[in-house]
C-alpha cells in the first residue's frame, strides 16, 4: 500500500523531532533549549517541503488529501469535524500559553563575567593576563611552607568569608539565604575550577562593586575585600579555596 505523501511528510517531521527529543533528554541526558529546538524544527519542516513539493506533480500529491477534505462533497462528516476541532485545538493552546505565570521573571545575567584586561586594586594597575599567585611556587619547592600557608588561608576564610560563601565552601554560610545573587558555591564544578587566580584576586579585592557593566543588573553583596585584607593575604586565602576543595586553579601552562 502506498502511503499517502501529505502523511509521509508529517511522518518524516514528527520522527526527526521525536529524534532530537529522544537523543538529547534520554540519551545524552541534556535537554534541548526550547529555542534550539524550534530553530532546528523551522529548517526541518522547510526541507521537507522543499523535498516534497520537488515537481509540480509531487505537490500536487501533497495537498490532494486536503483538497479533498475541503471539496470532496462525500467528506462532509470528516470536514465538519475537522473544522471544529482546529479552532478549539488553537483556542486551547493559545489559553493555555496566555495563562498568568506567578514565576520571577528571567534576569539574564553572566555570572563569570569577562574581567577587564587590566585591573586597578591596592592603588596599583595588573595584568591579569601575567599576574600570578606569588605563593603558588612553593607547593612543589617547600611543601611545609605551602601548608603552612594554605593554613592561614583557611583562618582568613573562616574570619571574613564562612558567613557568607560558608564553612563548607558550599555557598550555604549564615548570610546565605537573605542575599541575592547567592554567593557563590566554591564546591561546584562552574565556579574556581573554571577560573584562573588572578581571576579569583580581582574579583576578590573589588568584590561586587568591581563587576563590570555587563554583569549589571547585579546588586552583589561580595565585599571589596581590598579595604580590610592585604594583597598576601588574598592570595593565601585563594591557595585555601582551591586546597579545600581540591580543585586545580585554571591556567595557560601545562603543569
Ligand atoms: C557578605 C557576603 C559575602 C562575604 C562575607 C564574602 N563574599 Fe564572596 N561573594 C558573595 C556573593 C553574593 C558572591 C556572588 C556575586 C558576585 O560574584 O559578586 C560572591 C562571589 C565571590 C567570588 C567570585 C567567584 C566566581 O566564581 O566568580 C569569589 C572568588 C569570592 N566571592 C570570594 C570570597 C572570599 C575569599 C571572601 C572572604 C575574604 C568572600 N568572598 C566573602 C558574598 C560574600
């Protein structure tokens, strides 16, 4: 039996999106954002047009069921139907999509902002392209040194910054609840594993008055932490974050 083409065109376009659905969300375990989706569906049904509507013959063959539905005088039950269903089926779906959300509207906001190339801290400019953490070398060269100072970094943290980014380093400190944007969760794999130190120095000593325009509109409750602590002793508390969480800060060397 042949089957007709207008179904095999639908049949096509409902496969491939049950595809993509299919793949990503039970496969690949990663939802499709909605809007990737309509735009991979937009060039899907009009290659499958473009397919199916080749010849003057094969269009023909496309619209002949509907032209049928439309003109042939022995459809008239299935006609009427049709046309009472279509404009409650949208009536429906355009309900349902014009239905008041109670949700908090969408801030679009980059979290790790692009830091600005130089960086202007303790009255002097950086690179942050170049600067390093000063005490980062001796944790191969002196070992004792290094703990030593990744132990004061952690009596730094528990002093200035466990009310807020907690003891934890998981985000969850005292503060945490009653401050947005959250601070942020030192544990998770998004947040100082992505970043380099001296990514880490500038944001720590300009706090959330350093942020960049972009990352408006943000009212970040991070202190500039230039005005209590010293440059030393930010780069100690930074060699604490990633010992405690045992992440490798990011860098453009091999190590
Ligand atoms: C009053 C609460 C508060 C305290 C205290 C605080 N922070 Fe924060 N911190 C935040 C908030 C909120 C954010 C997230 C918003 C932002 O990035 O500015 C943040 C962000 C950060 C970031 C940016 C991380 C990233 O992935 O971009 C770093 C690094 C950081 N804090 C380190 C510290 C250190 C170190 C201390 C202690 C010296 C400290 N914070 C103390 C509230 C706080």
């Amino acid at each position: 039996m042949k089957i007709p083409r207008l179904l095999q065109a639908v049949g096509v376009i409902v496969g491939i999106y049950a595809g993509f659905v299919l793949v990503f969300d039970y496969l690949l375990g990663q939802v499709i954002p909605s809007s990737l989706l309509s735009m991979y569906m937009f060039f899907v049904i009009a290659g499958v047009f473009m397919v199916y509507t080749f010849t003057e013959e094969s269009a023909r063959e496309l619209v002949a069921p509907i032209k049928a539905l439309v003109e042939d005088p022995s459809k008239k039950r299935i006609r009427n139907v049709v046309f009472i269903l279509i404009p409650l089926l949208v009536a429906g779906f355009t309900y349902q999509r014009m239905s008041p959300s109670f949700e908090a509207p969408v801030e679009l906001r980059s979290i790790h902002p692009a830091p600005p190339a130089t960086v202007k801290a303790y009255g002097k400019r950086y690179d942050l392209a170049t600067l390093k953490n000063p005490f980062r070398k001796y944790e191969k060269a002196k070992p004792e040194k290094f703990r030593e100072l990744v132990r004061e970094g952690g009596d730094i943290y528990i002093q200035n910054c466990q009310y807020c980014h907690g003891d934890k380093l998981d985000g969850r400190g005292p503060y945490a609840a009653g401050l947005n944007p959250t601070p942020l969760n030192f544990q998770d794999v998004g947040t100082i594993a992505q970043l380099q130190e001296s990514f880490l120095f500038w944001r720590i000593a300009t706090g959330g008055p350093g942020l960049p325009k972009e990352a408006a509109p943000w009212i970040s409750s991070m202190p500039v932490w230039q005005d209590f602590l010293t440059e030393e002793e930010i780069w100690k508390v930074i060699l604490f974050l990633y010992d405690y969480t045992g992440r490798r800060p990011r860098s453009w060397e091999h190590e």
